[in-house]
C-alpha cells in the first residue's frame, strides 16, 4: 500500500499494490489524456483497473439524492444504461455513487465526492470492491 499525494489539489488516498500513476511514456504519447496528472489525476491498476478524476468547483452543493438525480441525468444523456444508484460514506460523510453501462461497453463506476465547494467526480472501472477501498481512503 502507498500514499499518493495531490498538492495541487490538496488530497490524499491510499492506492493497494498494483496501482500506480500512468508511466511518463504513457503521458508523452496520449496527446494530453494524462499530461494534467496533478490536475485531474489517473490511476492504473491490475486487470485493467482504471481510476480518473475530474475535480471542479460545485455550487450550489446538491443534496446526495439531488446529486444521485443528477449522476442519472447525466448517464442517461449519453445514451447509458443506469444500473444501480448508490451512496459510499467518504471522510465521514456519504456521498452519491451510479454504475452505469454504455451501449457495447462494459460498466462504469462514478464516484461524486463532494468537500466545502468542490466534487470530486472519479470515474472508475474494474474491481468495485477495491476501487471502493480507495475511493474510502480519500481525504481532503
């Protein structure tokens, strides 16, 4: 298990091994998918494990069943298939989850985990357990 450590964004989470941050090669040859590592961070994990952050600011701040209305509105806007609407306790606080399935493609996790004025959006594939594990570990 290591830390990983956002000071542009001010957080932390505990990624289990296996995980790890895209390689620079990676970086350098996606035109720019994983160039903001410190922005929007990405992480990589085994059997094709995937962990994407978009961080921006939210306001104002939706209540979790108004969050998971908009989580469901926003799937569906893409032509996703809504499998399932959650909720996963983060720092104390619960906070709206969805998986959901694009046309052909297999699920996606979303995570919106939202501190004072900013979410937190993580998009998500592979081991929910695990990926839950991490999303857990997260502090602002």
């Amino acid at each position: 298990m290591k830390t990983y450590r956002n000071p542009l964004r001010g957080f932390t989470l505990f990624l289990p091994n296996g995980w790890r941050e895209p390689s620079l090669f990676q970086r350098l040859l996606s035109f720019g998918k994983y160039r903001h590592q410190q922005e929007q961070p990405e992480f990589l994990g085994p059997f094709n494990s995937r962990l994407k952050f978009s961080i921006h600011s939210i306001y104002p701040v939706p209540e979790i069943s108004e969050q998971q209305g908009n989580l469901q509105r926003l799937a569906e806007s893409y032509g996703n298939r809504v499998i399932y609407l959650g909720r996963i306790r983060v720092n104390g606080r619960d906070h709206a989850t969805i998986i959901f399935q694009a046309p052909g493609l297999s699920e996606t996790k979303l995570y919106s985990l939202i501190f004072g004025s900013t979410e937190y959006l993580i998009t998500a594939k592979g081991r929910y357990e695990e990926i839950d594990s991490i999303v857990k570990s997260f502090h602002p």
